[in-house]
C-alpha cells in the first residue's frame, strides 16, 4: 500500500511528548523519535542511528540535542551529528539522521512525511475547536489493528451506529437519515439527520434534553486528507429548528496510519470555556461515556475486519455498496486520487471496481 506523504499526520496529542522524553512511535511504517529542546518545541527524527543502526530513541536527552545509547554519537534537531567521542572527533559526512518538520497546534503534535519543501503549516486542517486556550478539551488513544482507511469509513458512514451500538451512540432512525454529500476541493463533508427520533439514556444526558422526547438529530462529518475528522453531532426536540451553538460540543477524530494494518487513533471531546466552568466536566464525561462504544464495538468490529480482508487490496474485493456508503466511498476515491496524484501513476485506485 502506498501512503499520501505530502500532508500533516497527527503524530501525538501534545502531552505525549513530556520535556525530557524521547518518544518513539512508527508511522507509516517508519519508526519515528520525538523530542523537546530546551524551548519546548517538538522534533521528530528517524529513530535509528546511522552508525549501527540502534534507536536512539533508547539513548538520552541532551539540551537540544539526542545522545545514541550505542557508542555516544549526537544529533541535534536537523539530524545533524555533532559530536563524535571517538578517535580524533572528526564527524563522517553520512552521520546525518533523517529529521520531519513537525508543528505542535491544536493540542496535537503534526508531522510532515514526505518533502520537506512542502511542510507548509497552513495545510494543517482546522481543528481550533482543540485549542486549550479556549476550549476544554478531553482526548483519548487507541490502538487499532486495523487499517486506517476502515477507521475513516468507521466515522463517514454513521448508519452502523444504529445497530452497533443500540443502547449508546445509536438511535432507530439513523438507518432512515438523510445524507448528503458536499466536497470543497480536498476536503470532503457528509450531512445526515433523522426526524422524529429516539435516543439513548447516555445521549439525552449529554445533550441536555428530556429523557424519551422525540428528537430531530443531526451528525455532519468533515474529512480532510488523510484522515482527519471533525464530528459536528446534536438534536432538538423534534419540529425545532436547528439552533447554532458555538459552546456546543465537538468530536474530532485523527487517525494515523502505524503500518498497512494498524493505526493509532485520537479522539476527543471539546467544549468552549465561553461555555461555562461546567464545560470540562461535560467533556470529561461524554469522552468517558464514549469508551465503551468505541473499545467494545467499534474496535473489536474494525480489527474482524482488517482480518477478514487480511492483505487484499479493498478494491479487489469488489464490496457491495449502499446509499450510506456514499460519503465514504468519496473519500476513498479521492483520498486513491491524491495518492496516485502523489506516485505519478495517473490513475487512482478502485477506480474500475468502484464503477
């Protein structure tokens, strides 16, 4: 499988990097270190000396600079050694680690995989709503073993929560929502909303509505390549119109791909503190509230999946598809697109068996 390099992938929620560690995590199959200066700011580096190779991840922060744990040799953030121990000190040309440009916003640590002339941070989708200076924000990981793009049509086609998870996140409407499909260049958003719908106990509580009214419900979904995701989800009661909100709760969801068949998923709830002091206790408690759906349901569903598809390619399967595939199926083909944009191979995949 080929990945789209030339974007920003979530790489960590801020607080993974603490000041003197030296965090290791694989990324698009690459085995990445990550590290603070004496500033704070985080770097990434190829997590592997070019002597013997070892990780330096298990060596040792120095200042601004990564100590290998194997004969001492010393990189600083550009990858660059700069100090040998050895015999007169001279430094080898080729003692040069590959280092990613990485931008910490968002409560979130972005990397940049592919050409460093590229990395511009402005690419990095819109997810203020993660701002800790403005918002409560309460963030989760999981560790999938699945592919990611099964993790993103997880989120994009919101029919399954109806029967995956009845007695939390669904409702018996969502199978008769109305969906529709916009897409602004890259970016890709799909609409649903039910009537005269019923939810869970969970879900009346979080929304603040009386328990067992008939409610209007609405779930929009943005997606940025690669696989970044903002949940926009609420109700009224039903007849109401749709009110905006802006101390509403959102729900991003950031997946990164670990290999061809793992990923490593962020998600989160957030609330504007404009809000109120109540505002971290609800986000606290909806992101609680979510971990059973998302660890028994989803994750165990997923991980059937990726092992029931094992490494066939998705297209080649020629999956049936339904009305509620269509946000995701847009995705994919133009997710397939930018990839086979990216390789040079001018034709994107699935792009027969999708029809």
């Amino acid at each position: 499988m080929a990945f789209l390099r030339n974007c920003w992938y979530v790489a960590a929620w801020d607080h993974e990097v603490g000041k003197d560690d030296l965090f290791r995590r694989t990324l698009l199959s690459e085995p990445l270190m990550f590290f603070r200066d004496t500033a704070g700011v985080p770097h990434a580096l190829l997590d592997r000396c070019p002597h013997r190779f070892a990780p330096l991840s298990k060596g040792t922060h120095k200042g601004d600079c990564v100590k290998c744990p194997y004969h001492g040799l010393e990189f600083d953030a550009t990858g660059a050694c700069v100090h040998n121990p050895h015999g007169n000190g001279v430094i080898p040309k080729a003692a040069i680690v590959r280092a990613y440009p990485t931008v910490e916003r968002y409560s979130v640590i972005w990397v940049w995989m592919g050409d460093v002339g590229k990395a511009d941070p402005a690419l990095i989708p819109d997810f203020s709503c993660m701002d800790p200076a403005t918002n409560h924000v309460g963030k989760r990981y999981l560790h999938a073993h699945a592919n990611y793009v099964l993790e993103t049509d997880n989120i994009l086609d919101l029919s399954h929560i109806e029967f995956l998870h009845p007695g939390t996140l669904g409702s018996p409407g969502v199978k008769d929502a109305v969906t529709r499909v916009e897409q602004q260049g890259n970016q890709v958003t799909i609409h649903r909303s039910t009537v005269n719908d019923h939810m869970s106990p969970f879900l009346y509580d979080a929304m603040g509505l009386p328990q067992g009214i008939a409610v209007d419900r609405w779930f929009d979904v943005r997606w940025n390549a690669p696989a970044c995701m903002l949940l926009d989800a609420g109700a009224t009661p039903t007849g109401e119109p749709r009110r905006h909100n802006p101390g509403a709760p959102m729900f991003p969801h950031l997946f990164s791909p670990e290999t061809e068949s793992s990923t490593h998923y962020w998600y989160a709830t957030t609330m504007a503190r404009s809000a109120g002091p109540h505002g971290e206790a609800v986000v606290e408690s909806i992101v609680a509230g979510a971990r059973q759906p998302f660890e028994q349901e989803d994750l165990p569903m997923l991980e059937a999946q990726q092992a029931a598809i094992g490494d066939r390619d998705f297209w080649s399967m020629h999956p049936v598809l339904l009305a509620s595939d269509a946000g995701a199926i847009r995705a994919r083909r133009l997710l397939d697109k930018l990839i086979a944009d990216e390789c040079g191979t001018g034709k994107r995949a699935g792009s027969v068996a999708a029809g």
